[in-house]
C-alpha cells in the first residue's frame, strides 16, 4: 500500500469542498490519506457543509481522521499537503494579501509541505508568491481550465482524456493549444480545429452549465473562425470580445450570483440534507471530475514522483525562448518530487508574443503596485490589460476597486 498522508483543505467554506471529498474517496487507493483537515475562517460557512463531508467520510473513508477548525496553527501543523482554495472576500476574491500570510505560517512550520494553490486570480496569485518566495520550490500553482478542455475534446474526438497530450503555451486564462495527439502519435489536431469551425463547442458536462458557460465555450468557436491557426482557451473570449461581453453583461446579476443561484445553491440543499443522518440513503456523494481530479491527481504524481503530464505553470526561464525569463508562463510538462517542469516549447511567434507582453505586464505591474502600494502602477497595468485600454476607463475601475478593498488592501 502507498504511503498515508495528512492534507488540509484551506478554503474547506467553498461549495467544491463536498465534491472534492468524493474525489478523495474514490482515489484512496491512489493516494491514501491518513487525516483530512479542514479549515476555513468562516465557520458558519463551513459548517454548512460539515455534516455531509463527514457523513461521506465515516461512511465511505472510515480510517480518515477528520478534524475540521479555524485555527490556522491547528490547520497547517504536521501536514504534507495543503489544497488551498481561500476566496478572501468571499467571490469578491482579495487573495494575494491572504496567500502571503498562509505561506508564512505554513513554512513556520515545515519547508516540507506541499502548497497546491489553486486560488485565483491564478496567473496574479503565482506571479506575486514568485516574487515573495522565489526559493520555494513547494508551492504549485493549478488551474483546471486546459484540464477541463482537454475533457472535453475527449468527448468530441472519442478519445480516453488519458490518452491525449497536448502542446500548450500561454499565460494562465490566457493561452493556445498548438498539438493534440495520442500516446500512439496518431495527430488529432486539424480534426479538432475543423469541428470547432463548423460545429458549436459545448464542453462535456453542458448540461450541468448555465447560459453564460455555454456561451463562454461558443465564442471558442468564433475566434477560430477568424483566426483558426491554434485554439484558445475560453477565457481568451474577454480579451478578444470585451465589447460584446460588457453589452450581454448584467452587472446586478454576474456570473458569481449565478453560480449562487445554481451550483452553490444544489449544494447547500444537499449538505442541509445530511444533518442528523447516520448514513448516506438517498444522499448522493458528490464528485468533481475535474478540479477535484486535478488536484488529486496532482498531488499523487508528486507524492509517489510520477511525473505525470499536465498542463503546468512555471517560471519561464527558457521554456519559451523569446519570452520575459521572469514571467509564470502555462505550458504543457510534468509533476513529480522535483515538482513542476515545463516542456521546451521554442520560439513564438510575433502575435502571440505581443499579446503575451501586454498581459504579462499587466500582471507584473498589478503584483509590484499590490507590494509597494503604488497607485500608479495599478493604474498602468488597468490601462493596458485589453478589457480596460482607456487610462479614464482605468482609473474609475480602480477608485471603484480601492473603495470596495479598503478592509484589505490601500494604494498610496
């Protein structure tokens, strides 16, 4: 048998905890643990949850130890890896501020432990940790999105997602799939490329999707009927589309009330359903095929040095060779002990790099304005990222911000 570990879910208050515990059950062969224990600032919150995640636990994990708590010294004390998910501000996500302090705490005890930070603003969070702790080579920073794609081309191609690899580059929320082919070498790319041009792109679960997912996926689709030489992840639909985004967009009911209103909501019923409950009758175990897949599975190929193959975020150094060295940039590669590399991918090419050192910079000058509370620079990089563009646009949205943020954050 594999040996046990003790994980901490940090941000245990979010509504993927419960599938991520189903997640865990169903790889406990893979990656067996000895305690889970789950923290959050938010008690209440969390406690919304606590009865069904251990209801799942007692019935199908019976040898875990289970702690749940608030205390931080508690939460991070003894543990190989922490899964953290915090959304400081709850959806309004103030994370950075939050990260630095959990990393501090975390190495006040043990420079062993594995950090899997999957709390976004993803690309922000991993450049900014870059820069306060460039010698910790235990923290790694995940995103689910190219995870995610890839099964869903599984799905339009009949492909085991196993079976795929990719070639990727790209900031996070920010890149392009280049290749797709099989462990056989057999090429599916331009299969690919041409459905997408003449078929709607739905991603594998779409029925469990609301509207502005699906229409996320459908503009995949209309890039690549204008540009069709790679394909984007979908979040590159806000910075090709901002116009068309912002004219669809209710601002009184975003995406997040969505996500209240729908997932969250289904969710919360559940748990509430469990209250009381001996056993798991009638109660569904819920499991995320995808962010609880990868973090999981993440933290089983660093675990037992695996060296699987995911799509990773790294620092550059070389990877792409005209690119910033400095940048975290989202190539394909592989997770083990050593943890992240990144494949060599060579030059890129004229395009692409453009839009790359536009939103590289606004990410550099975003980490540096939060760090030395320069105004000027928040106000730099609002003007160049591509949502923004007009400095007058750029300093409303960040008065707008800062008034919102000042129990977090101030800029002088």
């Amino acid at each position: 048998m594999r040996k046990q570990h003790v994980i901490t879910i940090s941000g245990a208050g979010s509504a993927r905890v419960p599938a991520l515990v189903g997640t865990l059950v169903n790889y406990k062969e893979r990656f067996p643990l000895s305690k889970i224990i789950f923290f959050d600032i938010d008690k209440e919150r969390m406690g919304l949850m606590e009865a069904y995640d251990r209801l799942v636990l007692k019935s199908y994990y019976p040898e875990c130890q289970v702690v749940f708590t608030t205390d931080e010294d508690e939460a991070y004390r003894g543990v190989d890896f922490i899964f953290c998910q915090m959304r400081v501000g709850k959806t309004e996500m103030r994370s950075l501020g939050a990260m630095k302090q959990m990393v501090e705490k975390v190495r006040s005890y043990s420079k062993d432990t594995w950090i899997l930070n999957y709390t976004n603003p993803a690309a922000i969070v991993a450049l900014g940790l870059d820069k306060l702790f460039p010698d910790d080579k235990r923290i790694l920073n995940l995103c689910d999105q190219p995870f995610s794609l890839m099964k869903s081309y599984s799905k339009i191609l009949g492909v085991p997602q196993e079976n795929l690899r990719a070639r990727y580059f790209g900031l996070n929320h920010f890149g392009w799939f280049t290749e797709l082919k099989d462990t056989q070498g057999n090429d599916y790319f331009d299969t690919l490329r041409l459905y997408l041009k003449n078929h709607d792109f739905k991603p594998f679960n779409a029925e469990q999707r609301s509207k502005s997912w699906l229409d996320t996926y459908v503009r995949v689709n209309k890039y690549i009927r204008l540009m069709d030489e790679y394909i984007p992840t979908t979040y590159m639909q806000y910075y090709m589309f901002p116009d068309e985004i912002v004219a669809e967009s209710d601002p009184d009911y975003t995406r997040a009330d969505e996500s209240r209103d729908s997932r969250e909501k289904e969710v919360f019923e559940l748990c509430a359903r469990a209250v009381g409950k001996d056993h798991m009758d009638e109660l569904e175990m819920l499991t995320n095929s995808v962010f609880g897949n990868l973090m999981v599975e993440v933290a089983e190929s660093v675990a037992y040095d695996l060296n699987n193959e995911f799509i990773v975020m790294v620092k550059n150094q070389g990877i792409i060779d005209n690119f910033e060295p400095e940048a975290i940039v989202e190539v394909a590669g592989t997770i083990g002990r050593e943890g992240a590399k990144g494949y060599p991918f060579g030059n890129i090419k004229p395009y692409y790099k453009g839009l790359m050192e536009g939103q590289y910079a606004y990410e550099l000058l975003t980490v540096e304005s939060f760090l030395e509370k320069d105004y000027t620079k928040a106000l730099m990089a609002l003007t160049l990222n591509r949502t923004v563009v007009d400095p007058s646009k750029a300093k409303a949205v960040l008065d707008d911000l800062m008034a919102a943020n000042k129990d977090y954050w101030t800029l002088g």
